[in-house]
C-alpha cells in the first residue's frame, strides 16, 4: 500500500515544482520519512504521501477512499482542511481557525502529526520562500505549531520548529548566541565531554547502568531564558544539558542520589515528574548542581521508555515495531487532553476566550500543590490561589475569600510554587471581582471568572431593560407583560424573555426594536415620536420655502439661542449660537439668518444626548434610568464607552421639551452620589444618523 501511494503521489504531482526548483513529490517524501522515523502506522505514512493530492492535484476524496480506504482517505481530507486554515490571521479568525483545528485533531491525533511533519519539512526548507512569507510562517509557527509539538510531548520537533522561527525572526540575535558558544568552547574545551565522562564516572562507582549524554541547551532556549530572566549570557547557569538513561524507575533514583551525593544541589531546581508526571506524559527528574568548575549543570533522569515518550510525545502511543503495535506503558491517551479543552470550554466561550486560555495551558510549565487533605493539585506556573481555588471546583473558585499558604495567610495574588499546602477561606455569598481576571493564569478560573461576571451583569441588565421596556410599550399604549415579551423574543430570534430585557438593558436592543418586533404597524403609521430627519422645528426667521434642520453638531433645543447658516441643497442648518462649528463661516455673513424658537414646544419630543461617570454598583444604573423618568424625560438609546471594574462611562439619549427640561434632568442625576460627572454631549456623529431611535 506505501508502494502504491508512492507511486500515485508521484503520478499526480507530476511536473511540478517547489519554491526551490526541486520535484515537488520530494516533499510528501521527506513528510513520510519523519513519520517514519517516529514508527508511525501504515495509515499515517501513506496519508504524508498524498496529504497535498486533493488540495494541489485533481485527485478527489472518493478516488483516494477507492483505492487506499476511507481511512486513508479520512486522514488526507483533515490535514487539507487544516492546510486551509490561515492559522497567522491577527483578527477573530485565527482564534475560530484554531478551534476548527483542535477539534479537527480530536477525532483522530494522526491528523496533527501529519500536519507538524509537514510544517517541520516547510521549516527546514523556508529560505526559498519571500522574506515576507517567511515571516509570517515562523510567526505561526512560533505561535501555534511550535507549542502544539511541545504539548503534544514531541519536544524535539518544538526545539526545532522554535530554533527555524527564531533563525527567521531575530536572525541576529541567533548569531550572537552561536557566537558566544563558540567563544566559550575556544576558552574552556569541550566542557560537554570532560562532564559527560565525570558522570559515567560517579554512575559507574554507584552501580548504576546508564547512558549519559550531553548537549548545549538550543539558541531560542537560551535567548529565551535571558528574556525571562533578564540576564546577560555570561551570566545564565544551565547553558548545558545532561541526560542519563536507566533501565528501571528504581534506577533512576539511584543515579540522583549518586550525582547529588558527588555535587551539591542548586535549591529550587528539583523536579520530580516521575512521581508526578506532566499532563502529556511527561516523565523525569530534573536537577540543577554546581559541577566541574563550579559550573551549574541541568541534568535530566529517566529510563529508556520514559525518554521514547519525551522525545516523541503522543506519537509514541501509534508507533508501531515489525508491524506490530508497541504499547509504551508511559505513553498517555492524546485525547485526553483534547476531550478535557473541549469540556472545558462547551459553556459559551467565544473563540478569542477560547484561543488566549489553550495557549496558556499549551506554554505554561507545571508546579504541583497540595490540598489540607494531601490531594495533589497540578497548576501553570505563575498560578495563584484562586487558580488553585477553581482547580479544585468552580463553587470554591467563586466563593473564595482568602487563602493560607502553609498555614500562613497569604494575598489572593500571591504565585505558588510547588510542594506548597494551600487551603482556600470561603465565605457564602461572595462572587468573583473583576480585579480576579488579572490574578489567575489558568484558562478554567478565567473562563469561570468571566461567565459569573457575565451572569452578574445580566442580572443588573436584566433590571435595567425591564423600565426601558415599560416606557418604549406604554408609550404606543401597551402594556409590558411577560407575554408580550416572550413574543417578542420569538419574534427577535432570541432565547427568552430575559434576553429581550438583558438586550434593553446593554443597549444591544431599543425600545424601537421591542415595539418594531410586537406592533410594527404603529411604526409604519409614524406613532412613535421620532426625530425625524426631514421635520421643521417650528421657529421664526425662516423665508418663505425655506427648511429648517437641527445641525448634528450641536442638535439645538428649544431655550438656546439660535442662529440659521444657509446651505446649498441643504436648505438651512439650525445651530446653537455657541455652536464651535459656526467659526467655518464667521467671514460669510451673507449666510447667517437671525432664528429664534417659536411658541408651542410642550411635548418631549427633542433628543439630547448626555454623557455620565458613575460607580459600578449593583442597581446604580437602574436608579438613574429612576430618576430620568421621574424628570418626565423618555430614554432614547444607553451606550457603554467604557466598562471598568469601579466605574462605567456612557452615553444616555433622552427626549426633553427644552433646556429648562434638560437642565433639571441633568441637576436631579448629577445630586446622586453614586455619579462622578454628567453633562450634555454635543455630537460628534449626527444623532440623526443613528441606525435605531425610539
């Protein structure tokens, strides 16, 4: 079947070219050698020979399930579908793209490692595409395929898929790395061999069989560590890395006593993922000690199974010996981690959500805490107690009020470090803090943390929306029942009733929508008093034939001097004579007409808007809306401008008969303690341009 999907890849690829001139058949070659290399099944390197046939050649899904079988075919069709997906988009859809990719991966794992092989081959190829291209590959890369590898457990794909992208994002800062290695290596020697042969050494006189092996740490490895420690590279400590590989679990911890008993530990640079492994399958002992010289070395133990599953991750669960299927007992299931995001994230999380927090758990390394009753909790590295909290269960994230950290108590902030006790205080009633959403790192407190906030606010909302919906119905002389609004749900395509009032209450909906969904027809018959764009406040000064507009700039009342400017086609243009506008046409006198407001404006009918500063209170906004229709004044539109966690800033559009009617709206609002600041806001958009009035 391999034989025959080479030779039908080749037939179909026939005749043409990569970007470097070469046969482009060399690539699916070069993708199923990796593969192969990884002892991949059958079905998973005959899918690297044909995974670009449907996309680039006239082949078909059905032709490939003919001749090699639906699963094979199956295969082909999902690594062409994550080909689609322009992953580096900097807008919603990447975030939407990567759902479609993780979920494509959730039906069958061999999918992504297709994909990563494929994009590993395009890496190690990359300097025959336009440096612009390049760029945005390697950003790509370093931002999804490179940690996907890493969570996937293949860490030998990440470093180099790390080290490709930061050859091509940052070409000089790699050089310099290289540079000062071989500096280092001209001064000293090959330190790697002299400390290579003292650990055999030390294992040797232990009894300890072993393998040993050392390496310098990747550039992008080392660049990083300087970023996050903000050290300089003479100063970094563990620029070398050491491996030593067991027979047998026991065997490890023989070869940590020996190398700790030979050197002393660096404290704080122990890591024991054999008794606790990481969620990728992860295992070894990872320790820091002072060597030859005085040189800190990081050392890595593990057995022989152990170092197949870190350097091949989930592939190890699909490899295959003599067309056998080889069970490694360390391998983990990969779709657990897959089925435990898709859980994670079934409760209405957005994709931007969705993208930021599986980032979060595909970059973070692990500290491991424990609960007052010894259960070990595993959390990202920079994790607080209230991720600790929410680890545990989302009611214990949201009623938390306090934390003891070794029994000591401790600020909800405060980072955890492993083999920490922790022990949550809880209180009935509290609820989250927008202030929350800062502390925590993990995707499940954020998602948590929002969908409480969220709900909270629906409540406020929901209140809200309830007076808007009264006052928009009982003006066309209806009556706000929960019948009439569970119609208009229906008829506004919306879940319930609570939605319709949580839409009034965001200012998502009007009480123009509300009453255009139960009785349009009265908005067909102009019942509703609206500002209509074409309508001719009743003032004097105006020619015979002339039409008079409020300007959008200013948007007169009745109360404040006007003045009228003659426009071509435009008839005249009402403006406040205050209005800042004016100063375009102070040298056109010939334009200016004297106005005044004409007797008869007893009705509420003139949209102003006004612009507040309130505290972000429970039933705050509600109050204000209180007091707007104690003044006799009808509110119009509510928008949000900023939503912080101790205060909101909005706009407010409310009907009025003039300014003595404005100016008592605005002193009754502005006593209120809860308002930091309100005021008229003059336009910058015509008000008569809004898409919705009620």
């Amino acid at each position: 079947m391999i034989a025959e999907a080479y030779a039908y890849g080749m037939k179909m690829h026939e005749g043409q070219l990569r970007s470097s001139g070469e046969p482009y058949f060399n690539h699916p070659i070069a993708v199923a050698l990796l593969l192969a290399e990884q002892k991949l099944d059958d079905a998973s390197i005959i899918t690297a020979l044909l995974h670009d046939v449907i996309e680039d050649t006239g082949s078909t899904w059905s032709e490939i399930a003919s001749r090699f079988g639906n699963e094979v075919a199956t295969l082909v069709d999902g690594v062409t579908k994550l080909t689609n997906l322009e992953l580096s988009s900097k807008d919603n859809a990447q975030a939407d793209n990567f759902r479609k990719l993780l979920m494509a991966m959730s039906k069958d794992v061999r999918v992504l490692l297709v994909k990563l092989a494929d994009r590993l081959h395009n890496m190690r190829t990359i300097r025959h595409l336009r440096p612009e291209k390049q760029k945005r590959k390697a950003h790509e890369t370093m931002d999804i395929f490179a940690p996907l590898a890493g969570r996937m457990g293949m860490q030998w794909m990440r470093d180099e898929l790390e080290d490709i992208s930061f050859r091509v994002l940052n070409p000089d800062g790699r050089k310099s790395i290289i540079r000062r290695f071989i500096k280092m290596r001209s001064e000293s020697g090959d330190v790697i061999a002299r400390i290579t042969e003292d650990i055999r050494t030390v294992l040797k006189q232990a009894n300890v069989e072993a393998e040993v092996f050392g390496r310098e740490k990747k550039p992008y490895s080392i660049w990083r560590k300087m970023e996050e420690k903000n050290e300089s590279f003479s100063r970094l400590s563990d620029i070398y890395g050491f491996r030593i590989i067991t027979n047998s679990p026991v065997d490890c911890y023989l070869a940590l006593g020996a190398v700790h008993k030979r050197w002393a530990a660096v404290p704080g640079r122990f890591k024991d993922y054999i008794s606790q492994p990481k969620s990728n399958g992860y295992r070894s002992i990872h320790t820091t000690v002072s060597g030859r010289d005085g040189k800190r070395v990081e050392i890595q133990i593990r057995t022989h199974e152990m170092h197949t599953v870190a350097e091949t991750g989930v592939a190890a669960h699909w490899s295959y010996r003599d067309g056998v299927r080889f069970e490694n007992p360390f391998a983990v299931d990969p779709f657990k981690w897959l089925a435990t995001i898709a859980e994670r994230f079934e409760h209405g999380e957005d994709s931007q959500d969705f993208l930021e927090h599986v980032k979060m758990d595909m970059f973070q390394d692990q500290v491991f805490c424990f609960t007052p009753k010894g259960m070990v909790v595993k959390l990202p590295r920079g994790a607080t107690p209230i991720d600790f909290a929410y680890a545990i269960h989302t009611r214990i994230g949201n009623s938390c009020v306090g934390a003891k950290v070794d029994n000591s108590r401790v600020p909800l902030w405060t980072k955890l470090r492993n083999g920490q006790s922790v022990e949550i205080i809880r209180a009935e009633g509290q609820r989250p803090q927008a202030t929350w959403e800062d502390m925590v790192v993990t995707g499940r407190a954020k998602s948590a943390i929002r969908r409480s906030l969220r709900d909270e606010r629906k409540a406020t909302w929901i209140r809200l929306g309830r007076e808007i919906a009264r006052v928009a119905l009982s003006r066309v002389g209806k009556e706000s029942t929960d019948k009439a609004l569970d119609t208009a749900a229906r008829r506004l395509s919306l879940n319930d009733r609570d939605d319709v009032l949580a839409g009034l209450g965001s200012a998502e909906l009007t009480g123009h929508d509300l009453v255009g969904a139960l009785y349009p027809e009265l908005l067909r018959d102009n019942v509703l008093p609206t500002l209509d764009d074409n309508a001719s406040p009743v003032v004097i000064g105006l020619e015979s034939g002339q039409e008079g507009r409020p300007a959008p700039c200013c948007n007169p009342i009745p109360g404040e001097r006007i003045v009228g400017i003659a426009t071509r086609g435009k008839g005249v243009m009402i403006h406040a004579i205050d209005c800042a506008e004016l100063v375009e046409v102070e040298d056109e006198p010939v334009r200016w007409l004297d106005l005044r407001w004409g007797p008869g404006h007893d009705r509420a009918d003139h949209e102003v808007r006004i612009e507040m500063i309130m505290a972000n209170g429970t039933g705050v906004l509600g109050r204000i809306c209180t007091l707007i229709g104690e003044q006799r004044a009808n509110i119009v539109d509510i928008r949000f401008l900023d939503r912080k966690p101790d205060y909101f800033r909005l706009f407010i559009d409310i009907l009025v008969r003039d300014m003595e009617h404005l100016t008592n709206v605005l002193t009754a609002i502005d006593a209120d303690s809860d308002i930091a600041e309100v005021h008229r806001h003059r336009a910058a958009a015509p008000v008569q341009n809004r898409t919705t009035t009620d």
